[in-house]
C-alpha cells in the first residue's frame, strides 16, 4: 500500500520532517483516503464479496434431507462445503471493519463548502465509527451458523435434525438481516466514489439480473426449507395420534429421526405404521393433511433428490413466482402459508419495478443513440418527401447520413471536449491529431508547439460524394487538410470562355491556400478572401478544418508561421502555388523563345543586306579596274548602302522588340491564338509584407 494515496496519522506526524523522510511508516499507522484508489478498488471487491455471502447463507437451508422412509437428516458435506466459504466471506467481512477503523472521514462541520476537510486521526475514526455503522457489520461479521452447526447443535441432549432445521434457519435468518443491508450504504459509497457500480451497460444489466437471481434464490431455499418442516410437521401430527391410540407399537418422536434407523423398535414400527401414508402427498385420495404450495416438494420427490437437481428445481420454482408475482400458487389456509405467499407477491412486485426495471434501462442505453438516429433519419425521409426534394438530392442526404453514422456513431465530439478541461483537451486533441496532421507535409515542418496549437483548433469534417466542399467566387471559411479520400480542384480563372485546369487532392493534400495568405497579412480586412478554384468531393472524404478565426489567432500569436521557411514549405507543396510556378515558367521561356526568335530574323535580315552589299561591292570594284574612273563616287554609294543596311536591321530588331513588349502582359503559358494549346492565365498571389509593422 505503499504506492497508494494515504495519509499519516497525527502519532507520525508529531515527529521531525528529517526523521519522517528517513524512516518508512508502519502501514498499520497509514490513514486510508476514502477517495483513493485502493479503497475504490477494494470497495468493488467487497461488493463481490458480499453477493457471494448472501448466495452462501442460503445454502444452510438444503441441509435437512428426507432420508428413509418417514425420517430426516443432515447433509454434512453440504455442510462441510458451505462452512468453509462463509468463513473465507467473513475474513473478508473482518477485514472490511479493519479498513474502515484505518479510513478517513468527512467532517460534518466541514461539509459547507467544497468537498469538506478529511478527518485523519486515528482516535476520531474509531469513535466515528463506533457510534455509526460498528454493530451491523459486527453482527454481520460473527460465524454464527458455523457455531450453531458445529458446535451448539452437538452439544444439546436432543439434536434432532428437525431441531438443528428450525435453530439454523432462524440464526441465518437473522444474521441475513445485516448482511442484506451492508450492501446499501457500500453501494451509496461506491456510486460517490466513482459515479457509477457498473462501468458499462452490459456490466450493469448483469449486475441487476445478479440481484434478482439472488432473490430468486433465496425464495427458491426458504421455499425448500418451508417444505421440509411442513413434512415433518405431517409426521408429527400422524406420530401424535398414534401415540394416543390403541396403535401398537406406539411411535415415538425420536423415530422421525434417522439417526434411529437401527433401532428394533423403529423398524417394527415402521411395518405398520400409517404415517408414511397418511403423509404421502402424491395420494390424490388423502386430505388428512394440508400442503398447500409445498406439495410440488414431495410430488416431485424434491426433498429425496439429489443436491443439484434439488437446488435447480428450487431456483427455478422462486424464479416463476418471482416474476409472475404467485399468481400461480396454491396455498392453504394455514396463515403463515398465505403471509408468504403475500410477501412472494410483494417481493415480486418490487423487484421487478426496481431491478428489472434497472436492468431494462441498462439495455436500452446501448440502444438509445442508434434509436435516436433512427428517428432522425425517419423525419429526415419525411421532411424531404413533404418538400418534393429531386430523387439525386434525396440520394445524397440519406448517403451522408449513413456516412457521418458510420463515422461518428452519433457522438458529439465537439461537444465532449468543450466541457473537457484546456491541458486535457489539448492531450487529447494531440492524440488524435498529430500523427494525421504529420502527415500534411506543410505541417511536418513546424515544430511541436504549434502543432498543438492548431490541433487544439481542428475538427473533425466529413463530405459524401459529389458534395461541393468550396465554390470558385465563394469566401474561403476554413482551410481544409484530407485524411482520407479523393478531391477534385479545378478553376475557369473567374468564369474565361474556354478555360478550364484540374487537379486531383489526395490524402496529405489541402485546400483553401488563400485562407492562409489571408491569415499571414498584418493588415488583413475582416472580408474574407475569395476561393479561385471548386473543390469537389470525388469519393467519401474525412478531413481536418480549421476555421478563419482560429488560423487567423495562430497566425498572430505565433510568429514562427511568418518563417520564411515556412512560407516556402507552403509553396512548395501547395498545388495552385505550384500550377502557377509552372505557368509562369512556360510563360516566361515562351517570351524567351520568341524573343530569342525575333533576334534570330532580325540578324538572318542583317547578313542578307549585308551579303547582297558585298555583292554590290565587288561588281564596282571589277568595274573600276576596268573602266579606271569613278571610283572615289562608286566608295561612297557602297557606304551609304551599307549604312541603309544596318539602319534598317537595327530598325527592324527595335519594331519587333516593341512588338514583343507591347504583348508582353497577354503572353501566358500558351499562346492562345494556337487553338490546340491553351493554357490558364494564373497570377501570382500578391507577396505579403509580414515584416512592414
């Protein structure tokens, strides 16, 4: 018990804090917190012990068996059996005084505010529990059936077995008073200490059909052991009228013992005797003697049977009367026969009300979500059928249905963690969350702390099929991260004729990047940014979301979200991020090729005018040579055509390089003007400035 919540009494703690630290506390100096754990648990162990007690007790009652003809005895190893597990019960019953005289209190006093202040001295606990519940455990605890059987009975001049019957069934009777009630206040302790007797529905079904088996039980023996003395008591008034008749031999009461079986007299007398017949209850013809609701005992030959088949019949008989309330009985007009047939009805009608009624509600508790969903989907069928929905809408209402039961089995989850402490339903949150959300690559580069942080912000979102999550134009409210399924992102680029791009989200994929840039402004509006692109559900998709205002708290209390890094990370694995990185790369190398193209022509047109000048050239020098005049004349017009030359290339580079940056703002991926290539026009996203404040 060392591990255990428990206090010290005030004798240790009268000494000096060095001397308590190096020296370990006796445990029988140890005060027991009645909230600990170890009384919690040894309270649910003593319950069990106290149900086996009361199905032990009982059993006393089969002792007395019909022996021989007209004669009654004592199972002794019915006796030896039952003996030895009532007194293993009653160390259990001692032990539960010991704790108790070990175990803290609340005081009275104290009980104003709060859960009130715990009573540890040892002094106080004793006299507290002297003067409370000390007599009715004490009572329940004495082994008084083992003295009576073993010890009392054998020592008496007249031990019958009729005699040892009646002492026996009252000691047990009485002592089952106390033990029956222990039960309560233990009960009331345990539903303080934990909530409840029984964790679960099923557990607790079975505890209330326990209670009422037991009941069962012990009508089944009190029924038997009525049985046995109403036999005897017919031998005894059949054995009276011979002992004042002119019968010979006479009987004797010592003869309805078997214990006298060899005596010479008893057999003589049992030849001719009329009391085994004058109490035969299976004689139809007989009316000398009343057995009312016991004749079934020896019809049936229950009393001579034997133990199991004898115990069985008995259950089974308190069983049907218990539950049908004894409408079924026939009793005599003895009285003490009708009150217990009174008392059957009663019990009956008790038990039933109380346990059975229990037991049902225990039932119905597994029951009751799924009843509930039910009646749900019910009027969800009405409301559509009363508002004409179309056949496809109808189709997608009751599959979301189906899937947000399958998934969540009616549970609100949202609702459970609200009324969970902060550091609890931020551990709880993290286990559910953080291995999923690891998965995102963008969330794998942050470290733990903000994590936490937006996993305490995350909930759960489930879409059916076809179900459109966010519409291109719409405002972005929450930014999506895919656990489970297959989304469709596409976009017309703000409605373009003829313009269409499509990609495929996977698990580890998100969606609604533009919350994000939102959320990473200092200076963002209230105004919520508005999606570019239609997110379509291709299958049944889970997924985490995280609200605007969440993502927009984060990003304001974590200033590591504004990492470069992390902007980069986002980037990089954001897929209209990377569809407009592409674009915008094809754009700009088309620019560059054309470009490169335009300088081509424009020095393919140079080298032409070049080359037709040199041609030019050569024809007047040949013609100088021969002709031997105008040469100076001939120099200057082959410079001023080579001058025209390079001016007109130079002129006609420039026309196309303006051309080129004339057109440059509706140049995009494609060119457009090609009817086999077109590619979407995608902007940038405006960079935000997060360090401007």
């Amino acid at each position: 018990m060392n591990n255990l919540h428990l206090y010290t009494s005030s004798r240790f703690r009268k000494f000096p804090k060095t001397f308590s630290l190096r020296r370990k506390v006796p445990w029988w100096y140890q005060i027991l917190d009645p909230g600990s754990e170890f009384v919690a648990k040894w309270n649910h162990i003593f319950l069990v012990t106290c149900l086996i007690a009361l199905f032990l007790d009982p059993l006393y009652f089969y002792l007395p068996i019909v022996g021989n003809a007209a004669c009654m005895e004592i199972d002794v190893g019915l006796g030896v059996f039952v003996t030895f597990f009532r007194t293993v019960a009653d160390l259990f019953f001692l032990m539960h005084m010991i704790f108790k005289f070990r175990t803290a209190f609340v005081a009275p006093s104290s009980r104003v505010f709060g859960r009130g202040e715990l009573v540890m001295d040892p002094r106080a606990i004793a006299i507290h529990y002297l003067k409370s519940s000390f007599v009715t455990d004490l009572f329940a605890t004495l082994p008084l059936p083992q003295i009576v059987i073993w010890g009392v009975i054998p020592a008496l001049r007249s031990r019958t077995a009729a005699h040892a019957n009646h002492t026996l069934s009252l000691i047990v009777l009485i002592q089952y008073v106390p033990r029956f009630f222990v039960m309560f206040p233990l009960n009331r302790r345990i539903i303080k200490t934990t909530g409840v007797v029984a964790k679960t529905a099923w557990s607790g079904a079975a505890y209330n059909l326990i209670l009422y088996m037991l009941a069962s039980h012990v009508l089944g023996a009190s029924w038997y052991v009525l049985s046995i003395q109403r036999q005897h008591e017919c031998w005894t008034v059949e054995c009276a009228k011979e002992m004042n008749g002119t019968h010979s031999p006479s009987c004797s009461p010592l003869f309805l013992d078997c214990s006298s079986l060899d005596n010479p007299e008893r057999q003589l007398w049992l030849r001719v005797t009329h009391v085994v017949t004058g109490c035969d209850a299976k004689n139809d013809d007989n009316a000398n003697f009343q057995f009312g609701m016991f004749a079934s005992a020896f019809t049936n030959d229950v009393a001579s049977a034997t133990f199991i088949d004898k115990y069985f019949y008995c259950l089974w008989w308190g069983l049907k009367n218990l539950s049908s309330y004894g409408q079924n009985l026939v009793a005599s007009t003895i009285s003490g026969e009708t009150v217990f047939s009174i008392l059957i009805c009663i019990g009956g009608l008790v038990l039933f009300s109380h346990l059975i009624g229990n037991m049902q509600s225990y039932l119905q508790s597994t029951t009751a979500r799924l009843e509930e969903w039910r009646v749900r989907r019910r009027d969800t069928e009405e409301w559509m059928r009363h508002r004409q929905l179309p056949p496809e809408l109808q189709e997608r209402v009751r599959r979301f249905v189906q899937y947000k039961w399958l998934a969540t089995r009616g549970v609100d989850e949202e609702s459970i963690l609200r009324a969970l402490p902060l550091d609890l339903r931020r551990q709880i949150q993290r286990h559910l969350c953080l291995a999923l959300v690891r998965r995102v690559p963008f969330f794998a580069q942050m470290d733990d702390q903000l994590l936490d942080a937006i996993c305490e912000r995350l909930f759960s979102s489930l879409n059916t099929k076809e179900t459109n999550i966010v519409r291109e134009g719409d405002p972005v409210n929450e930014m999506l991260f895919i656990i489970r399924g297959e989304v469709e992102s596409s976009t017309t680029n703000g409605g373009r004729t003829g313009f269409f791009n499509s990609i495929t989200l996977r698990a580890g994929d998100f969606c609604g990047e533009e919350l994000l840039t939102w959320a990473l402004m200092p200076t963002s509006t209230a105004n919520l940014p508005l999606s570019t692109r239609t997110v379509k559900c291709l299958t049944e998709v889970e997924a985490f979301a995280l609200r605007a205002e969440d993502l927009k708290f984060v990003a304001s209390q974590f200033k590591r979200l504004h990492s470069k890094k992390l902007q980069h990370a986002f980037r990089y694995y954001s897929h209209q991020w990377r569809t407009w990185g592409a674009c915008f790369l094809q754009a700009a190398w088309r620019r560059h090729s054309k470009r490169k193209l335009a300088l081509e022509l424009a020095r393919q047109e140079s080298l032409y005018y070049m080359q037709n000048s040199y041609s030019d050239d050569t024809t007047s020098a040949d013609y100088d040579v021969d002709g031997g005049a105008g040469g100076s004349s001939v120099d200057n017009a082959n410079n001023a055509q080579h001058l025209s030359a390079t001016l007109l290339a130079s002129k006609f580079a420039a026309n196309t390089k303006k051309g080129v940056h004339h057109h440059q703002h509706k140049i995009t991926a494609l060119d457009l003007d090609d009817p086999s290539l077109k590619m979407p026009k995608l902007f940038k996203p405006e960079d935000p400035d997060f360090y401007e404040d």
